[in-house]
C-alpha cells in the first residue's frame, strides 16, 4: 500500500517553512505542526468553534492543524491560526472579537511558539 503525500502545493510550502523556521528559531512547535500538516486529510483534526471555547482562556494563541468549524459558540477573544476556517468560523470568532490568521502570519508574530496551544 501506498503513504499518503500531500500534493496542495500550498500546504507543501507551508511544511517547508514551518520546518525552516522550526530549525531557525530551535522551537520545536513548528515542527510537530508541520509533521501533522503531513498527514492525509483525513487524519488532519476538524475542530468546532465550542470545543475551542472549552479549551482556551482569554487571549490565548491557538493552533489548529486542520480545519476550524463554526458549530457551537465563542464568548471570549482568541487569536487562531489554522490551515482552513470555514465561513461560519471566522464570522464567529471575529465577532468575539477574535482574530482568523494563516501559519505563515502567526510564526511572524511568534517565531518562539510561547503561550501557544495546539487544538486538534
């Protein structure tokens, strides 16, 4: 049987850059984050908007290597990084006056990975 390689050539440079900076910044969140990226699709965690609001406090950085769902409510601000949102998601959390941002935006604005959570 075959291994399942992913062939989005966004997601590919993606994996490529959180590896690069998990190597340049000695942080190894990026790492695990692009080793889940990696996986078939089906592997890759859905995550609904109430299972975050369970799981985070106030002004947390989350990290969902998968996709975010927009079932359920949010009642607090946090900042998520995911591969995908889906509409309803990203209405949800900007309305909590949260903020919807890529891979790419979040290791700019955190390169060491401290205080982030990986949801998924």
């Amino acid at each position: 049987m075959r291994k399942a390689k992913a062939t989005n050539p966004e997601l590919m440079e993606l994996i490529r850059f959180l590896k690069k900076q998990s190597k340049e910044n000695n942080v190894n969140i990026w790492r695990d984050i692009a080793e889940r990226l990696s996986k078939s699709r089906r592997n890759r965690p859905a995550v609904n908007v109430s299972r975050i609001n369970r799981c985070t406090q106030k002004k947390e950085f989350i990290v969902v290597p998968g996709k975010v769902l927009g079932s359920g409510e949010i009642d607090h601000a946090i900042t998520v990084a995911a591969f995908a949102f889906s509409e309803r998601a990203k209405e949800k959390i900007m309305a909590a006056k949260g903020k919807c941002m890529s891979f790419f935006d979040m290791v700019q604005k955190n390169p060491k990975g401290s205080n982030v959570k990986i949801v998924g």
